[in-house]
C-alpha cells in the first residue's frame, strides 16, 4: 500500500489543477465493461482494491470506495494502509457514495469525472442528486488517473478471431437483419453499439484484449444500409476482413468520434445501460431512443447450435473437474498442496480438454476462512495450504471456442462439523428447489431469488450476492440481461437463456460454502395448457459432495434430484474417463 497515498497525492494535485474538489474513478471503462483492459484499470491502480466491482471518489481531503457484498472481506484487507475508507454498499448505516459527498463537499464545488467512463444513466442521476447540495458535475476529458500513470499498459494489439458459422448458428448477415428490422420499428436511422460482447456477438468475432473474456477494443454502427466496425485495424488479418466483406466496413477505432458528429448517423439508437455520456454528448439530440439493444436480446437467447456447442463444453470441463477433485482428494493431507497449487492444477486439467481457449475468470480456490471471502483472489501473499481440517472451495470456470463454463464446488478432506453439514445441506436444498422450479411466462429473476434462499431464512441465514447470473456464448461469463437476485431487472427468463444457480453461505473467518450449476430455461411441457411455462435443464456435469448432505435436512425430494443428477452425471462422464477415475465416479455418483 505505500505507493497508494502517493498516487492520491499526485491525483489531488490534477484536481486542483483543474478546479475541482472531488473526483470520481469507477471501475468500468468507455464499454461499461465489468472486466476492463489492463491499459484502463483506474481504479484497481488508484485503489489498490482488485475486485470486479467498486468506485473510487478522492476528494482533496479524503477517499472512499463503495463496493459490494462480494468483496467485503477481500477489499478490507487490500485498502489497509491506503488512506481510502472502505464503505460497504447496502449495509444498514452506510451511506451512499451521493450523500458521503454531499457531506463532504459545500455548495460550489465540483465533482469530476472522465464523461467516457460514466453511463448515460449513471451521469443522469449523478447530477441531478448533485445538485440537491448545489454540486456541479464537471466531464473532464482528459482521464487524470491517466495523467499520472507512468507505467500505464499500452493497449492490446492481440489479435482478432473469425467465430466460424459452425459455432456461431447464425451468420452475419442474418444478425444484421434481425437488427435492422428492430431499427425500422423504432424508426431509428442508425444504432450504435459500444458493448464489446454485443459487438463481438454481432459480427462472429472474438479477441483477447480483456483478461477471461473473448473481446476486443471496439465500436460499432449499424444503419439500415451499413454497417461499421471501429476497431484497431492492425488487429484484423484477412480471414476476419473476408468474413465481414460486404456487410460491415472498417474503420479507425478513434473514427467514432466523426462518424458520430456527422449529419449522416441521422436518428441514433444509443444503449443507455452500456453507452457513455461522452457517447450520447456527440450525438446529442439525434439520441430518438436509449432503450435496451436489441442485439443484448438475441446475444442472450442461444440457438440449437450454441447450446450444443455449450452442452460439448461441459462435458469436457466436467472431465476436468472430475480428474481434479479426485486428486485433490488423493493428495490433500498426504502432499503439500495450496490454493495456489490446487488452482494451477485444475487449470493444466483444463488445458487437456478439446477447445480450451483459457478461463472464464480468476479461479476461486479457497480453504478455511478464506472461503467465507465470496470472490476471493488467491496470490502469492494470501496462499494457504489446503488442510483436513475445514472447507475447501472452488469456483472457476473455461472458455472453450464453442462455449463457456462457470462452476462452484465446496468439498470437505476430513470430518466436517454439524454447523458445515447443516448449512451445506440448506444450501444445497435452496439449489435444488431453484432448479426444479416450474414458472409461467413472463417470470423474471426476482421473482424467484426466494427460492433458492428459503432453505436458508429458515435457519435466520442469508448470503449477500445475487444467486445467478447470465452466461455467454464463448462470451463473457457474466451476461445481461438476465440475473436472479432481488434487485434483477425486469427481463422475463426465456427459452435459450443460459443461467447460473449458486446460492452460498458465508461465516466471517471460518469457511464459505456454494454450490453452482449452469442451467438453461426450457419449456415446461407437462404444466403449459392455458399458459406457457418453463423449467430449468441443468447443464453442469460434476459430482456434488454427499459427505456434507443431512438427508433428512435435504428432504426426499431433495435427495431423490441429487441421485438423479448424479446419475446423469455419470453417465455423461464415465466413458470419457479413464477406469480408475471412471471408478472414483462411480463411487461419488452413487445414491445416498
């Protein structure tokens, strides 16, 4: 943390430079990017704070980070020493980022910010609660994390890949007319896209310019004749420019700018949840809708050839994570092994299978206390041995060409404690009746969060993140629109929608639990009459530790769905294993 308050220091001197008395660093880039290119993680490097998610706000006398539950525990640890209080967002008595500045600045003064790292939203509410307190919200072009970064990452010349129709189900030119018939319908002249999973979805490209995620530095522009792509050129070698000849024209990723400024973009179609205000400020009033895009809509929903390519992708990830736990099993106790240790042999496990491109985000491989950190990062600095003497967690996840992976698994080398046991197995009931849910047209995902938190409340539990989130196609792993939480938008869960179900249980500095399967919004066959209703298929392919279970906690519903799961499991997996694992299979499949 030493080089913290010097950063700070030399921030606060390009505020008042510039004449401002607060500034505010997200965590998001000029895409509204959840994970952000190394060459734009301010606040990571201004904080020293590394999770996904917080904002920064300096002002000349102090400084804050507001950051979910998530990250509690991890960004206590990493703003010690910083300077920088840590306000944990949600919690009863902490005040919101708006009313701590409201406090902490007189009427007057002003609040910067770089206009390319705020939503269209965002700014909206930002200035109009700032202005309650007589605050003026100042867009400063220049980011000043930027200016004072030395060292700061040049951005990735990486290189752009073809998607193949293959697995991708549907063309180019199929996408673009889909599009384009949205656009007529909202008589809108031109849609401009800044998401670079939606860009990325939309023309059957991937990149690796973001860590985890197949995405690359772009911008687009669909009118209803053309359509262009902003984008570092370098990056394209032939085969991409062949695979958007004639449907999509290339240009300088900096040619946004007065492509948008000219009279020919006509009515714009901006993305309010992932265009910035610098964005919208170019276009100004020719902005006729910021509504949702439409490409969001269909990125989200997977056709039959995506959902075969991610059906393959959990088998294969499902062999890796079954030679994984067998020999975490083997060695732990025997061997020295750590979080750190265990993680990288998860991943050379995964390197082995068909496809792999890499992981889908940080792996999560935590022991003990550690557990209870729900997105914790194990470095050098925080590994622990894995011992026999509490819980082990595992959260991780793959990219492979033709799909994505998310899995958590929480395992026991020794005698678990009635506490573990009985929380385990509530968390594990509160999966299962999400799972086995049946649920009419039009249910969105906070309509059902209280499924999978029941079992939980029953014992005066909770936990504090969202129970799913959406997944990509070969995408980033986490995707809107779709979520199940208490606070998850109002998007009705559809068929082909790829979804997490990963209810947990923390206790502070003694273990964590979660239990997660990827599943899929099918249609509900036996229930659809006078309404169509839908069920989740469970697309996971891995064991789910019985050791934990209280079968009479877990109900005979409950045990009868694990059973058949792990049926499904086995047979899924035992004829790509080798005898001696296909056996450790069987031995963890059988019934309870």
């Amino acid at each position: 943390m030493t080089d913290i308050p010097s950063r700070l220091t030399a921030l606060r001197e390009q505020m008042r430079a510039h004449g401002i008395h607060a500034y505010l660093v997200p965590s998001t880039d000029a895409h509204h990017s959840e994970y952000v290119p190394s060459c734009w993680q301010r606040r990571p490097w201004i904080s020293g704070f590394t999770g996904s998610a917080g904002d920064v706000v300096v002002t000349l006398e102090s400084a804050g980070l507001w950051t979910d539950g998530r990250y509690y525990q991890q960004a206590a640890t990493q703003l010690e020493g910083s300077g920088i209080i840590l306000f944990k967002s949600g919690q009863p008595d902490v005040p919101k980022m708006v009313s701590w500045l409201l406090e902490q600045l007189n009427s007057g003064e002003r609040l910067g910010v770089d206009p390319r790292v705020l939503g269209i939203k965002a700014a909206e509410s930002l200035g109009s609660e700032l202005d309650r307190g007589e605050i003026e919200l100042t867009f400063i072009p220049d980011n000043l994390v930027d200016v004072i970064w030395e060292d700061r990452p040049s951005p990735s010349t990486a290189p752009v890949m073809v998607m193949p129709e293959r697995h991708a189900g549907e063309s180019v030119e199929s996408k673009l007319g889909r599009l384009r018939k949205q656009m007529a319908e909202a008589k809108v002249d031109t849609h401009v896209i800044t998401a670079m999973d939606a860009i990325a979805w939309l023309c059957n490209l991937r990149g690796s310019d973001v860590d985890f995620n197949p995405v690359f530095i772009s911008y687009a522009a669909v009118s209803l004749s053309d359509a262009y792509l902003f984008v570092d050129e370098a990056k394209l070698d032939d085969a991409v420019v062949a695979s958007l000849s004639g449907l999509v024209k290339i240009r300088p990723y900096a040619d946004i700018e007065p492509f948008l400024t000219s009279e020919t973009a006509g009515k714009v179609w901006l993305d309010e949840e992932s265009a910035n205000h610098w964005i919208a400020g170019l276009v100004g009033e020719r902005a006729v809708s910021v509504e949702r895009s439409p490409v969001v809509e269909f990125k989200a929903i997977k056709n039959r050839t995506e959902m075969s390519g991610i059906r393959l992708a959990h088998i294969i990830d499902g062999v890796a994570m079954v030679r994984f736990l067998k020999w975490m099993e083997e060695v732990v106790g025997r061997e020295p092994v750590s979080e750190l240790s265990a993680a990288g042999k998860l991943l050379a496990f995964r390197k082995e299978g068909e496809g792999f491109v890499g992981p889908s985000f940080p792996t999560i491989s935590a022991y003990g206390p550690h557990g209870a950190i729900a997105h914790y990062s194990v470095d050098e600095e925080s590994d622990i041995p894995i011992e026999t003497n509490s819980l082990y967690l595992v959260d991780s996840g793959g990219q492979y060409t033709f799909g994505t992976t998310d899995i958590t698994r929480t395992v026991c080398y020794g005698e678990g404690t009635d506490e573990q046991k009985e929380m385990f197995t509530r968390v594990l009931k509160g999966h299962i009746d999400l799972t086995t849910l049946s649920f009419p047209d039009g249910t969105t995902g906070q309509h059902i969060d209280v499924a999978a938190r029941r079992p939980l409340w029953e014992a005066g539990r909770n936990f504090h993140h969202g129970t799913g989130h959406g997944i990509g196609h070969y995408l980033n792993v986490h995707e809107g629109p779709i979520s199940i939480s208490g606070r998850a938008a109002a998007v009705k869960l559809a068929e082909g929608h790829v979804i997490s179900n990963e209810p947990g249980y923390y206790r502070e500095g003694a273990f964590g639990i979660r239990i997660e399967n990827l599943v899929t919004v099918v249609a509900d066959e036996d229930r659809s009459s006078d309404q169509a209703f839908y069920k989740f298929e469970t697309l996971t392919r891995c064991p789910i530790e019985s050791a934990l279970i209280v079968p009479e906690v877990l109900g005979e519903d409950g045990v009868t769905w694990l059973n058949d799961f792990h049926r499904v499991v086995r047979e899924s997996l035992q004829d790509q294993l080798d005898p001696d694992t296909a056996n450790w299979l069987e031995n963890k499949t059988q019934p309870i």
